[in-house]
RNA sequence: GGUGGGGUUCCCGAGUGGUCAAAGGGAUCAGACUGUAAAUCUGACGGCUCAGCCUUCGGAGGUUCAAAUCCUCCCCCCACCA
C-alpha cells in the first residue's frame, strides 16, 4: 500500500497537487519530504501533531522526512491566520526551541544515518541580499497572483491589515522549498490546509529557477466534533514536553475525547492498523470509554513512551475506576487486558509540603492555591462555595476552615477540584 | 502629511459625569444529569484580611464632592484623501 493511500485512509489529506504524477513518484523513488514548524516556543503542541505524523508515516514507508524549523521565518510571521504580527525572537531563543523541537521530532521520527533532516532555514535566509533576492526571485511572483492566496486576501480584507513584512513570508517560505529542492532533492513539500498558498507558490517557484516537478500535501485543520481548534484544554495549549504538560495530563486529554471524534483521532493519532480502527464504529456509550483508553494509552506511548503510558493508565484507574480492556478490542494496542489487579496513583501530579506548616496552620484555601488548582483564594472560595473543592474525596462545605490532622491521613492529602482535577499533596 | 473614527475586564463588544467591577455574547470554571462524552439546565466568572475594602476601562497629568465617561499632552490602530 502506498503512503499516499495510507495517509488517504487515515484521514491525513485534504489537498494534493498532481495527484497522478505524486502517486507515481512517490511509488518509484524513495521521497524526501519536508513540512516547516515554527520555532515560536521551545515545544510543540498537539496542533503540529498531524504534521508530525505524517512525517512519520513517510519514514515508515521508506521515505525521508526533513523537519525544517523556521529560524529564519520566524522572525518573520505567517500572515496565515494570524491576526498579529509575530514578536520576534532573538537567535538565543530560536537556538534554545529548535533543540527542544528536535528532541521532541526524535520520538516519533528516527534522525540516525539519513533516515531524517532536521534543517534550519536562517542557514539560507539570513544570509540573503535583498537586491540579488528580488531580481533572481521577486521576479517570478505575480502579485496580482498573490493577492488571490487566501492568506493574503483575507488579511487585506481584515480590519487589520497585512505589513509588507508579512506580504514576504510567501516568498521565503517558496524560497525554502527551492533551495530543499536543489540540496537535498526534496519535492514534496506538506504542511496544513492553511499552507497551501505558501506551498504552490514553492512549487512554482522549483519549476521556474529549477526546472522540476515539485508537489504539494496539505492536511485538514484537525477541530473537535464540537467545532473547536483541537488541542486547546482549560490549560491552554496541549504540549508535547513533559515539563509543560504532563504524561498524565496528556493521557487525560485524549481520555476526555469527544465521541465523535474517536475513530477519526485513532486513525490520525495512533499507528493502529485501519481495519481494527474501523471496528470502533460501532461500539457506543461506555464501550466507547475503553477505545478513548486505548486512544490515550498508545498517543502518550508515541509521545513519551511506554512506561510513562502505563503509569498514566494506572493512575487513571485509581482515579477514576479501573476499566476493563477486552483482548479483541483494537488487538495491536499494548494497553494491559482485563483486570488490573491494582492502581496506583504515581503520576497525578504531587508536590510536598511540610507537615508542621499545614496540619492546624493552614486554610484550605491556600492549599488548593498552592497547589495550583485554584489561581487565586477568590477562586478557591468560589470552588468551595459551589462546591467543587473536595478533600480526600470528601466535599468541602466551608472556606474558612485549616488543615487538621485527620485530613492528613499517612501523610497524604488528596485533593480535588471539581471532576477531573486531582493533586496529591504529601507532608513530611 | 491631511481629515475622520477608534483603543473597555481572557476574546468579541455595549457603555458619554454618579444607580459601573462595568450590559450582552463567546471562552472558561463549578453544580445537576451522565459514561472522566456531547447536549441541556442552574450558578460563578478582577483581587483581598470578602455583608466591607482595594485595583482596573491605551499612557501621564488635570477639572469635579464624584470620571471608563469632560479637558490637556503623549503612544498605538483603522478608514478615506494626498
């Protein structure tokens, strides 16, 4: 089966240029590809994770993915959807998020003897003069073609407007894809639906100074059944670094997937193969529970590994309730099968305190403030006043009260607030 | 450069001297219902030593018993014209 029939199947495309020429040359040569992450923070998130992916699903087939971080165009700005223009970062920055960026391409995509590229495009851009740069590749942009990208235009139609800088992007961004092109051979460039000006333009641009065939794979703008961005949670951006974001909470995030998009995020998510994916289809209501799970457990394992799944799957369990997996269901999965004989907690989050600073000192208040559940006493007071502070498992009827003794228990207090949100406290 | 219109609490957006911590919507949070789902309903939604007090309406001053609202200067944005 070819990458482009995969990624079809599993929901990864919305728009390919020269979809007969693309089939056929992906079938003969072994493809280098590349898709650009913007260097604007040390991690990315869930929304670059279709990207990611899909660089490793060409990988898997044999294919080479080039990771290209935009050191150069990030100080630019993508007028693509963006409504601001991007602040710009100084070269520290940029050094210090691309070696975070890489470590995290590292998991889901193999760098050792070739099989992957992870390239800077300031190696090429900063470089640039800008005489030389507007005769040799000015020249070949139209801007009454430019101006019909629908990048531009919406920008030109937009209260806001659109600064020249931004106007550029579409050229460096074409640059990039020429100089992959001539350096590493790369003719296939990817990237979301909302790259699609940016990356004809390359194409374009390849032919022209080149005189090659290039090609174009842009992905849908993954968004939950309920309409929203996906990746975006009460704690803002779903990251990939641990230390932003949980195993635990990231397991979290996928267990609290909609219905709906259960399958679709399997299929996209997962490297489950496609006919037992088709299979959840069916189940529904609490069945559909053990697939969110599933869904959960082998996302956290491609992000951080397996052990860090499990311990989140345990620690789910003992939250929650354990939760039977049945051995046909989505067979390929690692997920532990039937009964887990018992959970442990070891990664909701926890921080220590000390015993003689909490137990008969201390207002509840400002535990769940320091704790970090709440992000002020207001707020705390709020929670309990409604009734979503709870201690120990036990509902908190008043704010004014301290910490005793009995609340400590082994050492160890059990905070919740609302639902979902637990925190471990214990006292030394 | 000229003329006109703007900058309001996370976002959109009302508000033109007191009744404004500031309408409405969205987002968010909690409760109920559930399946750690969605939808729905209810409530909350600046901070604090919380029936009170303090800090907010681009920035700095000023007028007034009283300002998001009036005046002055400054910064930024937009539209049209040049």
């Amino acid at each position: 089966m070819s990458v482009l029939s995969i990624l079809k199947e599993r929901g990864f495309i919305d728009a390919t240029t020269h979809s007969q020429e693309l089939e056929a040359y992906l079938e003969n040569n072994r493809a280098t590809c590349y898709i650009g992450f913007d260097p604007t923070a040390s991690s990315l998130h869930v929304g670059s994770l279709v990207c990611i992916m899909a660089l490793a699903h060409m990988q898997r087939q044999g294919h080479r993915p080039i990771g290209l971080v935009g050191g150069g165009t990030g100080l630019i700005g993508d007028p693509s959807g963006k409504t601001e223009l991007r602040k710009v970062l100084t070269q520290n920055q940029i050094d210090e998020n691309k070696a975070g960026i890489r470590g995290q391409l590292s998991r889901f995509i193999d760098f050792s003897e070739d099989k992957a590229l992870m390239l800077d495009n300031a190696a090429w851009l900063t470089n640039l003069e800008y005489i030389s740069f507007l005769r040799d590749i000015g020249r070949h942009f139209s801007i009454n073609k430019m101006i019909k990208a629908e990048s531009v235009k919406s920008r030109l139609e937009s209260e806001d407007g659109l600064t020249f800088i931004e106007f550029n992007y579409m050229l460096l961004q074409a640059y990039d894809f020429m100089e992959l092109a001539k350096t590493h051979d790369c003719l296939l460039q990817m990237g979301g639906s909302d790259q699609w000006g940016n990356i004809v333009a390359g194409i374009d641009l390849v032919r022209r100074t080149l005189g090659k065939q290039a090609f174009g794979i842009t992905f849908p703008l993954i968004t939950t059944a309920s309409g929203i961005k996906m990746g975006k949670t009460h704690k803002g951006a779903v990251w990939l670094d641990p230390q932003r974001f949980s195993p635990y909470e990231y397991y979290q995030f996928w267990v609290n997937t909609d219905d709906l998009d259960v399958t679709r995020f399997l299929a996209l998510f997962t490297f489950l193969p496609m006919e037992e994916i088709e299979l959840v289809k069916n189940l529904t209501g609490v069945d559909l529970n053990k697939a969110k799970a599933i869904l959960a457990y082998e996302a956290t394992k491609i992000a951080h590994g397996e052990d860090e799944a499990l311990k989140s799957f345990k620690a789910t369990a003992s939250m929650f309730g354990s939760l039977e997996v049945p051995s046909e269901l989505l067979p390929s999965a690692s997920i532990p099968r039937g009964t887990l004989s018992c959970g442990t907690d070891a990664s909701v989050p926890t921080s220590t305190f000390s015993k003689k600073d909490v137990v008969d000192k201390m207002f509840v208040v400002d535990l769940f403030c320091d704790a970090g559940l709440c992000k002020s006493k207001s707020d705390a007071r709020r929670l309990i006043k409604q009734g979503g502070a709870y201690i120990n498992g036990e509902r908190l009827g008043s704010f004014e009260q301290v910490v005793t003794a009995a609340d400590a228990n082994d050492c160890e207090i059990m905070l919740r607030a609302g639902k979902k949100k637990y925190y471990k406290i214990i006292l030394k």
